[in-house]
C-alpha cells in the first residue's frame, strides 16, 4: 500500500510515461535502514526528461509531500522516503490483525487452476532423501499458488512403468523370497534392484532377459502383471507412511501405467498433425528448427515411451482440469525432455502448452556426491524423519519437560527441520545432506523460526491484555519500526515466490523477520505497563501471524509452545 501511494507522488510530480506497475517495480528497499524506508531510481526519467538523474533526484525530492512520509531526500540519483513511523505501523498491524492468516494473499489467480507434477517416486524403491526436494519444493509452490488465489493441483506421477520392473521381476523370480518381501518390501526389492545391476556387470543377458519380463508385462501376461501390482501396492503403502510425516496429500497419484490406455490418442493427433516421421524403423518428432534432438514417440518394435505417455498425461490433465498453468517439479537432469515435450504439444496445436513450465532443483549431496539407488548409496528419508523427531523429543526433554504434547511438538519441529533446511536453499543450487545441519535448532534453521514463534505466542499468554483487530496506536521506536516494515513486506514477498516459482523466497524471509523480532524482545520490555504496552502486544499478536503462514507456506507447522 506504501509503494503504491509513494509511486502515486512519484508519477503525479513527473508527468511520466510509466505505468503505476513499472514504478512499484522499480521502488527499492535502501541498502542500509539509515537511507530510508523506500528508494525510487531515476535512470529511466533521464532520457524523456532530459536531465541527470541526480538533477531529478533532487527536484522530485523537492516536490514530494504526503502524510504518511516523515521527509523526502535525494541521495545521488535516488528518491529517498522516509515513512511516518507511528501513522505507517499502525496501519501495517491492523491490516495484519484484521486479515490474519489471509494477510498477505492475492487474488490473481482466482478462478483458475494449476496442475503441479511433484514428488513422483519409483515404486518397488525406497524414498530416500533424494526424493524430499521434489516433494517439499511442489508442496510449497502448490501452497504459494493457493495463496495467489489458483486451485491447485497436486499430482503425484509415480514412476511405476518402464524396464526396471521387467528386470525387478527377474531378480524377484532368481534370488527373491515371498517371505523376505512380505516381510520388508521395499528394504528386500531394493536388495534385489541393486543385486540385479550387480549381476549384470558379470552377465550382460540379464539385461536382455529384463527387457523381454518388461514387455511381457506390457503384453498383459498373468505373472508378470501380479508381480508388478504386488509392488506398487506394497509401495504405496510405504510411501503414504512418508506423506503423513511430511503433511503432503494429492489429488491424483495416477502414475505412468495409467496412461498406457490413453497413448494412442496422442499418437493419433501427431499423425493427424504430420509430425511424425520415421528414422531407423522408430517415429520420431522432428525438432531440428529447435537445435533439438527429435522426441521418441515409438521405437522400432511398436512400443511407446515415456515421452508418449508425458504426452498422454498432459491431454488428459488439460481436459481433467482445464489448468491454466502446469508446473513440473523435476529436477534438472529432464530439462531436454522437458523441452521437447513443451514444444511437440504446441506444435500439436495445444496453446496451453505455452503455461507449461519445468521447475528444476539441485540434487541432494552426500559426500559432494548425487546419491544413487541403482549403487545402494541412499539416505532413507523415513529413517531421516524419525532420527530428527526423536532428537527434537530429546532437546523438549532437556530444556521444558513439562511442557504437554510433547510428542506432537517433537514431531513438528523434527519434520519442520529437515523441510525447511531444504526450502531454505535456493531450489536450483545442490543441497548437501548433513543431518547435523538439518537438526540444530538455533541459527538458520526450521526450528529457530518455530521458537521464536512459540515464544511470542508465550508473552502473549502471559499478558492481561486482550489482542483485538484494532489494538494498535502505532510505534516509533526504531526496533519496532525494523519489525513493522518487514510485516509490511510479506505480501510482496509472497508475489516474488510464486512469480520466481521459489520457495526459499519465504524461508529466508520467516527467518529475517525472526531475528529481528527477538531483537526487538531482547531490546524492549513488551510487557511493560504504560501506554503503548497494548500497541506493543499488538506487533507481537501482527508477527505470530505471518511467521505461522509463512511457515504453512513451506509445509512447516508453527507450535504455540516449545
């Protein structure tokens, strides 16, 4: 509200040619507090204005007045606005109390949907750690999209057809044992997997035997098929036990083999559009005018591929529902796939094709390494959750063992660490798995964020005084003024994750606001019994709020106490 009043003076005082949008994008944050609390650049106005972009500066500082800004100054080629302390805060916290958790939302995407692809685990294998980016990253943005106003999508395309499962089967039938499985599914099938690649270093038929057990399964036969179901089913059930943990649900976990039966239509419209030719008896989607590789749609002995069935997947998402954008939340390594599939559905005729997005990420490092399941060399996530929630139960243990719930406490603050030390990385850089990291609970980290609300939630509860909508008269001191003007930052920091598609937009955002608020505790005595004891209160009710959706936001539960 701020920026849009201070881009009012700024275009009202220039006669310019830019638009109220171009301005607010064009307003600043100052580099050090002492500059001020908005800065407007001059550069553009040089060139229709005719004159140096300090001469502007200080002009246009000239000119400028309005009851919210304390004083208006030029520094060098910048517009500095200093806002009114007491009138600005009060309006930022009562615009907070009064919104609650809806402070912050926009409406731009209302009436719309997004179908975000996320997670997408190979069944028969265990989720390791390597899984929790595309999980925790498509959560977020599904929450972040809802916040902008869209209905999202969350789809979960398990990865459950392709030639793994006929070499599977072939491990299963040499070396595997019913008992074992039924046992310890994923722990034995995962055993198996790597056994197989093991075995097929010493004897490369194996390969080819786990390509004919493959296409027998995709011929329907009896064995193979009740194999394959035996494992997925086993698998789903592993899986939703990680999905509870982390507090992520789907409304589609329709995975590759559900598209098996919806190819041929895809196949049909590129015939139907003349895209296909053929190149060494397979068909093929030319994309040379792309400086692309041409996408595989059908190999020579008639079978399709996982390009076809991303095809298929796409139609039938499209017409399920009518998504105005659809992200995919995979990482970087199907970035050509990606590209190809995105192009082939525009040249099919699709325009929605041009709302389609890939969101890459980084891998997960052990050892500055990519972990691998094809070697063994995974970090079980279950294994992660669980070691992070029995530590958290421990500190709870150490620190307030009085404290009820202590179990639900333990497991939001445990699960909250190892998400959030994931979205607190920009998604694109590789995070390096350290469990020692993930669980400190002071520093950058989850649990820090979550204390720090618990312990505002605490001076709350220990005050006589109610909390209203209405409770503040405004601030002026300067650290509440640092905590006032990051509440006032919320709304567009939740416009830059969802346009940037980051996550950790957010994260670095609940941490900032969190250290500056347990400056403020440590400098003020928010309790003191004097006239601005109730505005007071109300700044600590206002942060309670944003850091508890901005946590939500990340999949991250806010705890009252700690």
């Amino acid at each position: 509200m701020q920026k849009s009043i201070y881009a009012e003076a700024i275009i009202q005082q220039t006669n310019s040619s830019l638009t109220m949008e171009e301005v607010i994008k064009l307003i600043e944050k100052p580099r050090f507090k002492e500059q001020g609390d908005l800065a407007f650049p001059c550069f553009l106005l040089a060139k229709t204005m005719r004159k140096a972009p300090q001469k502007i500066a200080e002009e246009l500082a000239a000119k400028i007045d309005h009851p919210l800004f304390e004083k208006v100054v030029a520094d060098g080629s910048y517009v500095n606005c200093f806002l009114h302390k007491q009138t600005v805060s009060k309006r930022i916290i009562d615009a907070v109390l009064a919104a609650g958790s809806a402070y912050g939302s926009h409406s731009f995407g209302k009436g719309q949907s997004i179908a975000i692809d996320l997670s997408s685990p190979n069944i028969a294998k265990p989720f390791s750690m390597g899984h929790l980016r595309s999980t925790v990253i498509g959560n977020s943005l599904a929450h972040i999209a809802e916040k902008c106003g869209y209905k999202a999508v969350r789809i979960n395309h398990l990865g459950d057809w392709g030639t793994q499962f006929g070499k599977l089967i072939v491990a299963y039938q040499r070396w595997g044992s019913e008992e074992k499985v039924r046992q310890a599914p994923i722990k034995e099938l995962l055993a198996l997997y790597v056994k197989f690649h093991k075995e097929a270093e010493k004897d490369s038929s194996l390969n080819e035997e786990g390509r004919l057990w493959f296409k027998k399964l995709e011929e329907g036969n009896e064995e193979a098929e009740s194999l394959w179901k035996w494992f997925r089913d086993e698998s789903l059930q592993e899986f939703s036990k990680i999905y509870e943990l982390l507090g992520v649900e789907f409304d589609s976990i329709a995975g590759e083999a559900f598209y098996n039966s919806k190819m041929e239509e895809a196949l049909e419209v590129l015939s139907a559009q003349n895209l296909l030719s053929s190149s060494q008896g397979a068909e093929v989607v030319d994309l040379e005018e792309h400086d692309l590789p041409p996408l595989l749609a059908k190999k020579s002995d008639g079978a399709t591929l996982y390009a076809t069935r991303d095809l298929a997947a796409a139609m039938y998402r499209q017409e399920q529902y009518h998504f105005s954008k659809a992200w995919y939340v995979v990482g970087f390594e199907q970035t050509l796939h990606f590209k190809q599939l995105f192009l082939v559905l525009g040249k099919m005729g699709y325009k929605w094709a041009d709302e389609m997005d890939h969101i890459p990420f980084g891998f997960v490092l052990k050892d500055g390494k990519k972990m691998s399941t094809r070697k063994g060399e995974i970090v079980l996530l279950e294994e992660v959750l669980n070691e992070a929630v029995q530590l958290a139960e421990g500190n709870i243990e150490a620190k307030n063992p009085s404290l009820a719930n202590k179990q639900q406490v333990a497991k939001m603050v445990g699960v909250g660490a190892v998400i959030f030390h994931d979205l607190k990385n920009d998604r694109q850089n590789n995070v390096e798995f350290s469990l020692e990291d993930m669980l400190r609970f002071e520093g950058t980290t989850g649990p820090y964020v979550q204390y720090t609300h618990a312990r505002a939630c605490s001076i709350l509860r220990r005050s006589a005084l109610e909390v209203g909508t209405e409770s503040s008269a405004g601030l002026t001191d300067e650290t509440s003024w640092a905590v006032a003007k990051l509440l006032m930052e919320f709304p567009n920091i939740i416009e830059k994750s969802f346009y940037q598609k980051e996550p950790s937009a957010i994260a670095k955002y609940v941490l900032e606001l969190a250290q500056e608020f347990n400056k403020y505790y440590s400098q003020v005595k928010i309790l003191a019994d004097d006239s601005e004891q109730e505005s007071r209160l109300a700044l600590v009710k206002a942060v309670t709020i944003v850091l508890a959706e901005g946590l939500r936001l990340l999949g991250v539960k806010a705890p009252i106490e700690m």
